[in-house]
C-alpha cells in the first residue's frame, strides 16, 4: 500500500501529465498545438515558441519565403467576417486569428502555425533514437497522394515524420507526450511500440495491418489503447441530435438505460465494455468511430485550386474537395460519396483516387 505521501507524489506528478479526453473538437486542436509546441522547444533546446517572432522566415518544406502572418489585413479582416478559417498547412488545423502568431505566403495560400512553422526538418524519436530520417511536406497536389499517420491512421497532406522508411507520423502525433492520464484508466499510460496481439480496451478491435506503429498502454494492467481512441474528445455534436453526445467510458454513467446499445450509423449493436457515444436526453448512442463518418479525413487541407495532371484526361483545373454528396467516380464509376475528390464543379466531374488520377 502506498504511503500518503507516496500518493501525494503519485498525484503530482499525475497532474503535471496531459489529461484526455479533450472537451471537444476545439479544445482537441489547442492540446495538440500544446504538444507540437512542447515538441518543437524540446528539439531546438530552448523556448523558441516564445521568443519575439521572426517577421520573415525560410521554411524548408516552403519554396517561398514565409511572412509573420498580418492579423490586420484588410482580406484577413474580411475572411474573419465570412467565418472562413485559416488552415495550417503542418497540422492542417485552424489558425485563430485573434490570439495565435502564424506565418504565411499569399501568392501559395500556405500558412503554418509558428509552432508548426519552428518544427525542425530532422529529430530524433523516443520510439525510434536516431533512426529518424527526417520530416517532408506533402504539398503538390498532382495527384490524390495523402500519407497514412500510422499512429492516428488518419489520412493528411501536412507534415510528416519519416522512420527508418517505413514508418510515418503526422507532426501531431510525432510530438505526443511518452506519458499521458486518461479518465478511462486509472494509471498514466504509456506510449509504446504496438504489440502484436493485445486488443484496444475503447473498441476492441485489433492492430490492423501492422498499419499502427504506437499505441499508448499501461503494461501493469493489461490495458491498450489506440492513439485514435485517446484523441476522441468527451463531447461530440451530430446533425441527427440536437444535443452534445458525451463520450461513455463505462456504461455505468448511462443513466436509467435499461436495453441494449445500437449505433444509429451503422446499426449494429454496441458492446456496452467498449467505449461510445451517447444521448441521454434522445437515446441516440453512436460506435466511437461511427459518430464522425469524415474523421478519418480530418488532417486534410483541402480547398486546393487549379490543379492539374500532365496526362489527365479533362481540360479544366480540378479543386480538391470532400466529397459529402451521392455521386460516382468519373473515370472508374465506382461511388466516390464521403471522400477526397477532385472536382471540377461546373462540369459535375469528379475523380477519387490516385489510381484515377494518372
């Protein structure tokens, strides 16, 4: 048993960890940028995320020089009205205009985060040592080319940790804490090289296709969880519920539910040990995968224009879209509803993905 001091230790150093789940989507993208920011200090050795900003800098994922980003500007002021966002083209996460120091350059419409703009080209994994061959940039968008996170297995075309050259972190992922405390467990968990037959406690299922590299786990206990699971924030909104599902860690906290748990998207029923989503006011529950179909696209900057492919068979520039309608691929014929396209609107031409796009 331990001492009360060993607990008051104990509770100290858990309080310095980072806590997830996040509240929400918003508050998500501000813990990432907490890590990538923590990350990048720790890698350059010294606060260079507060030191006075550079008003110009030369980025090496970036042809161009970058510019401190003018928060002012008459066509910044005018995009902050229309409730457009700047997206960051590391994490491709919003860039709050209001508090949050970036850098940009207009002729490209390429803007980072300082955070993300500081992240050095080469650095060293806790995971890896010094086999880390260094960080690229997805950036020409010729073809439908986004790099799978092996950690988050979300889709994105922002920064990128190389490993040995095979494994690939997105930059958030990269600059996740060793340690972290979730409410789902009640020790720290540790992120650890993915063994090869533990399931994930959130949704049981298994390492997919040696897709996923790290997972974050306390070996004392038996219990693993996958970093896509860690990242899911408490609360979630969805346009079939007028409102917040909360995510359920234990099925204790479903108040008076005396019936078995289906998923509303797909259908199915839902083990009520794993973790999900859940209304108590409409009784709507979701499979903590199925309550946002687009998720798996979140590290996406999309919106590119005028893109075009030396041997591609329509005439016009193509834009890179999400794909959120009924339709089917133009060159395949196979449906293309809920992914990336690209598309040329006034000729209702789609095409959705980089074997379509030759």
């Amino acid at each position: 048993m331990l001492s009360e001091s060993d607990d008051d230790e104990a509770d100290s150093e858990e309080s310095n960890l980072m806590h997830f789940p996040a509240h929400d989507k918003a508050s998500l993208g501000e813990m990432m940028q907490q890590c990538i920011i923590k990350a990048a200090d720790a890698l350059l050795h010294n606060s260079a995320t507060t030191a006075e900003p550079s008003p110009y800098i030369n980025h090496w994922g970036h042809k161009h020089q970058l510019a401190l980003g003018n928060k002012n500007a008459k066509t910044r002021t005018q995009k902050l009205e229309d409730t457009e966002l700047l997206i960051c083209d590391g994490c491709a996460k919003p860039i709050s205009l209001v508090d949050e120091i970036f850098y940009e350059c207009k002729s490209c419409n390429f803007f980072l985060h300082r955070s993300c703009a500081l992240f050095p080209e080469k650095m060293e994994h806790h995971l890896a040592g010094n086999q880390v061959d260094g960080i690229f940039v997805v950036r020409e968008f010729d073809e439908l080319g986004f790099i799978l996170c092996q950690s988050c297995r979300i889709l994105g075309n922002g920064i990128f940790l190389l490993i040995n050259k095979t494994t690939i972190f997105d930059i958030g992922c990269a600059s996740l804490p060793r340690i972290i405390k979730h409410e789902g467990h009640r020790h720290p968990l540790n992120q650890l090289k993915y063994p090869d037959d533990d399931l994930c406690k959130p949704c049981l299922s298994e390492h997919a296709s040696h897709k996923e590299k790290i997972m974050y786990g306390c070996e004392k206990c038996g219990f693993y969880i996958h970093v896509r699971c860690a990242l899911r924030p408490h609360m979630m909104k969805h346009r079939w519920d007028p409102h917040p599902l909360y995510l359920i860690l234990f099925v204790k906290n479903v108040a008076d539910h005396p019936h078995a748990f289906s998923c509303e998207l797909c259908s199915e029923n839902i083990d009520p040990t794993t973790w999900f989503y859940h209304c108590n006011t409409c009784d709507l529950s979701f499979h903590i995968h199925c309550i946002d179909p687009y998720y798996w696209f979140s590290n996406m900057k999309l919106g590119a224009t005028n893109i075009c492919c030396d041997s591609h068979p329509h005439p016009h520039g193509l834009t890179l879209v999400l794909n959120k309608k009924k339709r089917r691929c133009s060159t395949c014929g196979e449906d293309a509803t809920g992914v990336p396209v690209l598309e040329c609107s006034p000729c209702k031409y789609v095409v959705h993905n980089h074997k379509c796009v030759k």
